[in-house]
C-alpha cells in the first residue's frame, strides 16, 4: 500500500468508493428506496475489480444507510434518525399522562409508534443484570421483552428486569400491556418514586440475529444501552437491556454545569 506525503498511509480505493457512495446517499443523490448501483456497474464506473467493489460495499452496508437482499442488491433505506431525549422522555408528567417513555419520544418525533411484547414472565436473572439489581445471578425476576416499531419498522428490542419481590403484588405488570404510562407508571402507584435513570452506551456490530430481527443488513451499527432505574431509596428496580438500530436514534443529553 502507498503512502502520502508525512508518510501516512493511502486510504484504500475500497475506502474511497464506500465513502463515495454514502456521501451520494446523504447528500439525496440516492434517494430511500433507490438501488444503490450493481456490482457491474460500480465496476465499470470506477474501473476496479469485483474484489474491491464488494469490500466497498461491505463498508457502506456498515454505515446503516441500505439494505441488502440476497438476490435482489442493496436499496437505500427510508429511516430518518429519531432524537433521543434522555433528559425528557422519562419526565414523571409523561407517565400521569398515560405516555411511556417510548410513546412519549416517538410523539414529539411525529412518528407512529407499535410495541410488540415477545415475552413476559419468570426468569433467571443473568449476571450482568443481577449486579445492577442487587440480587444473586440465578435468581428468579420478572422479565418484559419487546420490539419496537417506528412508522412499521423495527427499530429497537428491549428486555426489563426487574426483582421479584417488588413485582408479585403488581399483577399489571404480568399483562402484556400495563397500562397508561408503563411500568415506570406501575411501579410508582405502588410506591417506588423515581429518583433518576441511569444510562451506559456502547456502539458495535449487529450480530446475524441482530441483524434479523431489526431488519438490519449484517454488520449494521447498533447501540447497545443498558439503563438502571433506581427509586428515591437508592435501589434499582428495574434494568433495561435495549439495543436500537444506530442510524434510527440520536442522543441528547443533558448535562448540569453546577455541582
């Protein structure tokens, strides 16, 4: 490989291409819904070999921006990113107006948003999550596991856990539906007020069945969040492990300046 002048490496012509075309995708030079060019064609336009043309695309299908269908090539998508509130989406006024969070936020987005609960019920609580509330790996919680659509795509799973002890007495929490402001709303009728939510992010790589479920091509950036939610009396009842589709979501935070 080649090298500039400072003796910093060439980028590679794959690089240039994919960044090439992102930039056509970005700038509405290739429209959602639009083909992106075949193989043969980016051959000929840029004249290299498949080789290259296919670790082209490779980086453009990472960047979140097409779909690719076995036989059918890679097509622009239509999923403009969404902004993410933190600061705002759990405000308490959200939940006494019958809003969960994800309503709330897809509202001021003006999107149309759908839930589909995947499972509710016992399980053991995995090790990560047990950390975060406080109990012993193994233990049996309360786990809610949905996807999330915004204008009929799939842009977000989520899987809550919460401890067992604070959830028996709760039967609205075993429905499929909690009721009007979710089961931050549930858990605060029963006493357990909100103090604050806190949040870790991480960005990488879909896995295959990642990819699958989100309608992602395989490799698409996704963030993986994990949120503790913990009461005025410092205990977390519930951990929120989400992963979202990272071209669907910007993030907004806010961030005190004072002590």
């Amino acid at each position: 490989m080649g090298t500039t002048v400072g003796g910093e490496r060439a980028v590679p012509r794959y690089v240039q291409i994919a960044d090439e075309i992102v930039q056509q995708i970005r700038a509405g030079v290739l429209k959602p819904g639009d083909m992106v060019p075949s193989e043969s064609e980016l051959v000929d336009r840029y004249g290299v070999s498949g080789g290259t043309i296919r670790k082209a695309m490779v980086e453009v299908r990472a960047s979140g921006l097409v779909e690719t269908r076995h036989g059918k090539g890679s097509m622009v998508k239509a999923r403009p990113p969404v902004r993410h509130r933190s600061s705002d989406r759990f405000r308490r006024s959200h939940r006494r107006g019958g809003k969960a969070a994800y309503l709330a936020e897809s509202e001021q987005a003006g999107a149309t948003a759908k839930v589909s609960v995947l499972y509710v019920g016992p399980m053991e609580a995995p090790t990560g999550i047990a950390d975060r509330l406080g109990v012993e790996a193994g233990v049996q919680v309360l786990a809610r596991r949905r996807l999330y659509f915004r204008n009929g795509t799939p842009v977000e799973t989520a899987t809550s856990y919460l401890p067992w002890d604070v959830v028996k007495d709760i039967p609205e929490l075993f429905a499929e539906n909690p009721g009007g402001g979710g089961i931050y709303a549930r858990l605060e009728d029963h006493g357990h007020e909100f103090a604050e939510f806190i949040e870790t992010l991480q960005a990488r790589p879909a896995s295959k069945a990642e990819a699958s479920e989100l309608a992602l091509s395989p490799g698409a950036p996704v963030v993986h969040l994990i949120r503790n939610a913990v009461t005025e009396e410092g205990r977390v009842v519930e951990v929120c492990d989400t992963l979202m589709a990272a071209d669907q979501f910007t993030f907004e935070y806010r961030i005190p300046a004072a002590d």
